[in-house]
C-alpha cells in the first residue's frame, strides 16, 4: 500500500507553516501542540523550524485514547481540573518571545458519547487554566499560527463509508490543496493569496460601516460592529513585529462586532464541532447583543451548557466574511473541524474579541476595548452563518445600505 | 507475529507504577514524561492513575527524532536554550501536590554521532533549568517513581544481532522480570521486597559507619560517609507523607557520601550510557573527596566535560550497595540504562545528593546539609563500581573494621 499522505507535500506544509504561518524570526524559541498521529508533520516543522534559526522548539502531545483515559476511569472530583502550571508556563514562554504553533488533526467527535456534563466541566475548568495563554494569542501579543494534520479518526468522520486509507487520502488532498501546498510555489502562492484579502480589508475599512445586514438562508440579522473596528484577513502583525499567517488556511476577512448592538435571528448553515460533540440546526435570537433565545435540532445541551459559561459567552466577539466560492466550500467537504468549516462560509463567533481587530488595537487597553464594545469571555467558538443565498449590506452612520455580499459571494 | 509485548503483563506494570511506584493518593495530579514510543504504557498508567482517583494526568512526550531534527538543522545558538518554563511550571505543581513519572526507554545512544560540545551545552542548559523541578525531586518533596518501556531502539542496542521483535521480546522480558510484574501478585512481591531492603538498611543503619573501604574490581578506595546520614532503599516516605518506590526496580541500599572524605582509586564495571554518549573504561583518583584524576578508555572527553559541569560534579552524592547475585545482575544484560545498571551493581553517583539520606533530612536546611557533607551539584549521575570481586569494610568512628561485603555479597 502507498502511504496515503504524501512526505514531499507533507514537507511542503512543515515550510508552509513555519515561513508563512508562523514567519519564525531566527533566535525565536516554538512552543507546538499537536496530537501524537501528527508526528510526522511534527517532525518536519521542527527541522524547519530550526533551519529558520530556531531557539528552541517544545512540543506538547495530546492522544485521544489518553482523554477517553480520563472520561472512562477518573472520579467526578477530576472534571473540574486543569493543567495551570502548564499553561502559565507558556504564557511565560510568551513574554519570553516564544512563538506558537497548533496542529489540529484529531477525531472531531471524540467526546461524543461521554458523559456531556463532565466534557462541560472539563472544557471550562480548560478554559479558565488557558486564559493566561490565550489572551496573549487573541491580543496577538505573539506570532502563531494553526495548521492541520489528516488524522485517521478525522478522515473516518468526514468518509465513513471509506476504507481509512482512502479516507484519510481524501482528507489530505483537501489539506494540501486548502493549505496551498500542492501549488509550484507554496510561499508565492500564499502571498498572492493575502494581497488578494488584503484588497478586501483595505475597501471594507474604507467604509467604516455601523453595521452590517444579513438576509437569506434564515437570517434577519443585524450585526453592529464595534466602535474603531478593523478589518484583518490573511497576512497581519503581531504586536512583536512579525507578520504572519495565524491560520492556514485561511479565506476569512474578519472584525470585531459591537457587544451590545446585535438584533434580530440567525441560522447556523453548517453543524458546528465543539469539544467532540456535533451542534446541528442552530437558531438564535439577539437582543441588545444578547444571545435571548437558542435551539439547536441536536447537542442543544451542549449548546446551551456553552452559552452559559460566562457573561461574554452570549454575545459577538468576531464577524467574518467568506465568499461561498472559497476553495474549502467548494470542495463541498464537511471538516467538523473549524479551521476548515469557518474558513468555507461568512461566521460569527461567540466570546472574546480580537484586540488587534481595532484601529491602534495594541495600544487600547481592556477597558478601551469594552468601551468601544469589544466582547470579553474565555471561549471563542466560530459559527458558519454564510449560504449561496446569504445577501449582506453595509450600513454607514447615516443609515446608507452598500451591498456587501450578494447570492454568497462578493457584490463588487 | 504476536505482539513482543504482551499487553496483560504492561497493563500490570502500569499498575504497580501506579500502585507501588508513585502509590498515587485520590485527588494527586500527576505528570509523566515518556517517550512517544511508550504510548501504550503511558495510556495504560493514566487509566490506572484515574481509577486510583487522580485528579489531572498530564503527560509530557518526547521523541529521538524530533531531538535529532535540533542537532541536524538548529543554529549553534539554539544549544544554550532549554524550556525553563516548563521545569518552572512542573516545580510550581509539584508545590501545589502534584506527582511525578518518568517512564524511561529511549534509545541510550541516540546521540553518540552528535557533536559532543552540542550535546555538552545542550544538556547543561537543560540542567540549569531543570533545576527547580529536579530539586523538589531530589529533596523528596512528592512521591516519584521511574518505571521503563522495552523501546525498539533501547533493544536493538542491547541485542544488535537479534531482528528487532526477537529484541524487543527479551528486553520486555527482562523489564517485566525485573519490575516483578510476572510474579502471581506483583503488590505482594513488591511489599515482600522492600520488606527484604528494609533489613539492610536497619542494620546499617544501626553500626553509623563512618566510612566505606573497597577493595578489588581495580579498587582501592575509602568513602567517607555524611555525618548524620541514613541509609535508605526501596518503599520510602516522602515529605508529603506518602510512602512510595521511586524506581520500578530497584535493588539497591544508598546513602550520603561525604563530599570532602573520599580517597583513593576506582574504576567503572559497566560502561555508563550519559546523555546519548557511551563512556567505558572510566578510572579516576579522589584526592580530598574531589576527582583529580579522571580517564576513560571511550568518551573520555564526554566525561571530562562532565566533570567540569560545576564545582559539585567531581565529588559524591551518592553511595549504593547491590549484591553481584541481584536479579538484574543475574540476567547478565547490560541495558544501557542507568535506571537498571545501577541495580545490578555497587555503585557511586557524581554530583548532587538526597537530603533525605540523613537524620531528619527532612528538617535541613541547604545550610545544614552542606555542614554535613551533602554535595550540591546541577548533575547526578550514577556509575557502577561494584562486581563479583568487590569486598568492603564498614569502618566505625573508633577504626573498627566491619565486613559488609565479600566477593559482591552482602558478608552477612
Ligand atoms: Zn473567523
Ligand atoms: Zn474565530
Ligand atoms: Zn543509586
Ligand atoms: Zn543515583
């Protein structure tokens, strides 16, 4: 049997992700966090990763037989832990200059049949631990980005009808062609990639909308964006210096919505895949920005448990604009995974905003971003909204409609 | 092919790691280091770890490859670096209960090829920074175990000649032999083990020898032994209360050399195997309790950096006692790996000392330990000195001479 991944994309992505996504500045120590069947791309950005002048690169496993270790066999008392001193630690590491690099390729639906109020527990005693961390990535303190690995369990989800080795064929030339790495060029192709959403940004931050109009595909939404919002989508600085390519792929332009200034009713288009359990049928209500009514036709539990995590958790952190013809929607492939889905169709997400999505963002502290009505909370879940039928108007200050999104894709 | 390792006989030495090893108390978080390759041990010691009601299992993987990605492609600068925020976060969990594995079964000469001034600096840095976290090991703060994996490259060093499942069964054999995991009930082997060490170390105890003499196996050699030490060997208390077996095995009887008391000549028995490097033929002069002279027939300059690590590397820290008739030495296999050569034999170990090696260790200050001759160092490394010639004398305050040794037993 020929290995279904191939090692020469494979090492196409490792230099992808290291150059592009992460833009390693020679001297800059990695922290990277990958499941164990991602080994051999772990490998591979490693040694490119010293190439580029790496310090040090420390890498942190996850094995998903090793999580079901926990849900079959540990006391209740445990759900409600946390690894802190691993997080603070990279929050350290952080300050330090370190970069970060994810790789996701882990079954999407792992948690599924465990028991949902443990997973719930889990997930927010997680979230509270990481929060040192993840404020230094969603104020883009650092460079960091998120790649992908074609995990087995992954693939099986997307093609169960598949032998593995298909399926996990299938997944990894959905991979290497979203990720860009199947190109002549791979690093040519992503700069021409990001001037293009560059071009977007630049007309969208032109118009300074107030608010932006959706219709079609069971929305009547009105969306307020925040007070000095910016548009960001591909290529951007961290606050260190470095530009780089926090998600590959990317198809996102993306801004900071008005916490308070949300109303009317939105459809989820796609199920959303959240801590191993599958959202289907989504439907809620915004009121003065607050999520007043939801539903979902499957894992409303988890939904709801969501929704009630803190405060931000009900309101907008992040709006984005995907056109359906974006290369990972036409591929007509479900990921159940977001690195994909929200980069395949327009979303929001619930919870914490992105300073950086602001004029001057890294000089505004918390305060000013709240004031401007940027959204706090320790989650950040994106939620596919977008359709071939999703029509979008701007609306300025003094009330004028510019058509945005047509039929799904770009009016203009 | 049947699987080499038999999966029964893994899943009770996960259990006696778990049980006997840490004896992990309902509501310990634990942290385990392993190789990727020990997966299914590590899998099989979380699930033991929560059924015993662990709080958080959170393993820390490493891999020989992506190691070896640093030392073929990382710029010179990147040797001085190590992850001080990790080793600082372990320390803060240790302070906050947590306990600590290390499951050990890497390839011991992974990097013997290596520019050896790289693996020098490299290994230095991660001392320096290991520090916080290994001195809460060496003071027994926590309860800590080792226990070990056959890995397929440890057995394909140990057993070059044999194909590599033929290899990988006999090294497994001799780790579940030596773990006592085959025994009908490996809890009550264990317990009537530590019972058999105890006896020792009462009756050493109980004669406060004031020096060790050796002689044969190229011998000539008197250890002086800390004023206030105590012997102490198998199930042991940690100054958390909890009684535990730091390695899985063990074999060996030890104190608390006295680091300006030792003189005379010795050679090694068994080659050392130190951070991916072979050194053999190991002969040093103790002038002082400091090594003034020091050769080898292979690795010497892996040794002589060794040395020069800092002022505590070239005196004691340890002393062990182990009968040439110890299981392990019995088997007649040299495992490259200290966690097993240092119970099949005598054995002294460079650099820092256990402060619970004395009268109320526990109690001491740094202070209060140097006074009594405990050796401080960044380094602890163990060396076989012992063989089926070694004899040697207890000598009392007053010049008595008491056998302890004969021919590599115990005289009595
Ligand atoms: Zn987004
Ligand atoms: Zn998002
Ligand atoms: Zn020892
Ligand atoms: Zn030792």
């Amino acid at each position: 049997m020929t290995d279904p991944i191939d090692p020469q994309h494979l090492d196409r992505l490792a230099e992808v992700a290291v150059k592009v996504g992460l833009n390693l500045q020679p001297g800059q120590d990695l922290i990277l966090t990958a499941p164990i069947e991602a080994l051999p791309l772990v490998r591979r950005v490693a040694a490119a990763a010293y190439r580029a002048g790496a310090g040090l690169v420390t890498p942190i496993f996850s094995d998903g037989d090793l999580t079901l270790a926990r849900y079959r066999n540990a006391s209740d008392a445990s759900f409600d832990r946390a690894a802190d001193w691993l997080y603070e630690g990279m929050a350290r590491a952080y300050d330090a200059g370190a970069a970060r690099m994810a790789i996701v390729g882990d079954d999407p639906m792992l948690l599924s049949e465990e028991d949902q109020d443990k997973v719930s527990r889990a997930g927010k005693a997680n979230s509270i631990a990481y929060r040192p961390a993840l404020e230094k990535i969603a104020n883009f303190d650092i460079n960091w980005t998120i790649a992908s690995y074609p995990g087995a369990a992954w693939a099986g989800r997307m093609f169960p009808d598949l032998p593995e080795a298909e399926a996990v064929a299938k997944l990894t030339a959905a991979i290497f062609a979203a990720s860009r790495v199947t190109e002549g060029d791979p690093v040519a192709a992503w700069q021409a990639h990001n001037a293009a959403l560059r071009t977007r940004t630049q007309w969208l931050n032109g118009q300074r909308f107030a608010a932006l109009h959706y219709t079609g595909a069971g929305a009547d939404l009105t969306v307020g964006l925040a007070d000095g919002h910016e548009w960001h989508g591909g290529a951007s600085e961290a606050r260190n210096g470095v530009v780089c390519n926090p998600n590959i792929p990317t198809e996102e332009v993306f801004t900071t919505p008005h916490a308070a200034r949300v109303e009317g009713v939105v459809r989820a288009t796609k199920p959303l895949s959240h801590q191993g359990s599958l959202i289907e049928g989504i439907e809620v209500r915004f009121e003065g920005g607050r999520i007043t009514e939801a539903r979902a036709s499957r894992g409303e539990a988890v939904l709801l448990k969501l929704l009630d995590t803190d405060e931000g958790a009900r309101r907008l952190g992040e709006v984005a604009l995907v056109p359906h013809s974006s290369p990972i929607s036409a591929s007509g492939l479900l990921f159940y995974n977001t690195l994909f889905d929200e980069n395949a169709s327009c979303h929001i997400a619930l919870g914490q905003c992105y300073s950086k999505c602001f004029l001057n963002g890294a000089t505004l502290s918390q305060e000013e971003i709240a004031a401007r009505g940027g959204n706090a909370s320790m989650i950040h879940v994106d939620w596919m909204i977008g359709g071939p039928e999703t029509d979008i108007d701007g609306i300025t200050a003094d009330g004028t409609r510019v058509p945005v999104f047509r039929k799904g894709e770009w009016a203009e």
